[in-house]
C-alpha cells in the first residue's frame, strides 16, 4: 500500500546541531519531555546505536500501555534519523531531518503510516488530523527542554 503522510513538525532551534540531536536520541534526555514513553530496551547500548540497530519501546497512549518493536532503519547522527515500527495496523515510520543553520538547527519530523489493509487505510485517513494534537505537544516540549539543557549546561 501507498504510505501516508500523518503529520509533519518544523522548527528552527536556536541551538547547537549536537544538542538537538542528543535531546532528540537519549533516553536520558527523551524520558524528560516525551511523556508518552516509558522506556527503551536496546538490544545493545545505546551508545552503540547505529542503522539497522533494534529496540523495545514501551509507551502509553491515552491509558493504553503498547510494546513495540522498533527498528533505526536509517541513522545518521546528528543530521538523519528514520525510526520504524510494525504493527497491525501497518509499518509506522518517523523521519527526523536536522540542519545547520547559521542561528542554530532546523529540526523536521515527518510521521507517515503504509496501513497493513484498505481498513486501515480507510481509518488512517480519516484520523490524521488527531495527529497533530498528540505530536505538537511532544514536539514543543521537546524544544523547551532543548532550551532547558542549554540554559543549565551554561
């Protein structure tokens, strides 16, 4: 099936590319201000990540508590992250694309589905307006805890 485009966030962050990065990739940094996940299971280090690389990922969504299966199906840090997750529903897949600009980084995150059925496809459509309501949140946090690290690291 054809993937579809869920959501899309940019931003510019006045912040250093390996800042963004490191809030963006580190669970000790990610656990702060995404509050949909509980927690990751590597399957090495963390620090050893790289494409190809597989995780568990516990979240809860609503009241749901999910486990995913993860995957890095791309990585290269700290410009290009592609994370991917199969599912019932489909393979679930969130690009982020990372710039350096000459006041700090352009930070991109595309959110796309390729639904496992027509239902799913159907359901996709139809809900991924609901979309935006859940990521802009994650993703505004996000940057305030970039500022946060940068204002305490000074």
């Amino acid at each position: 099936m054809k993937e579809i485009q869920c959501y899309r966030f940019e931003s510019e962050i006045e912040a250093d590319i390996d800042l963004v990065f490191e809030c963006l990739n580190k669970d000790q940094h990610v656990l702060k201000w995404n509050t949909q996940i509980i927690e990751n299971h590597y399957d090495g280090a963390e620090s050893d990540l790289k494409e190809g690389s597989m995780f568990t990922t516990r979240q809860k969504i609503g009241k749901k508590v999910y486990e995913l299966q993860a995957v890095y199906s791309k990585y290269d840090p700290p410009f290009y992250a592609v994370v991917e997750t199969k599912t019932k529903e489909g393979i679930s897949r969130t690009e982020y694309i990372l710039e350096i600009l000459p006041e700090g980084t352009k930070f991109i995150a595309n959110v796309t589905l390729i639904p496992s059925n027509w239902i799913y496809k159907l359901v996709t459509n139809m809900m991924k307006w609901s979309f935006k309501y859940v990521y802009d949140e994650q993703f505004n946090q996000y940057i305030e805890y970039i500022y946060q690290v940068e204002y305490e690291r000074r």
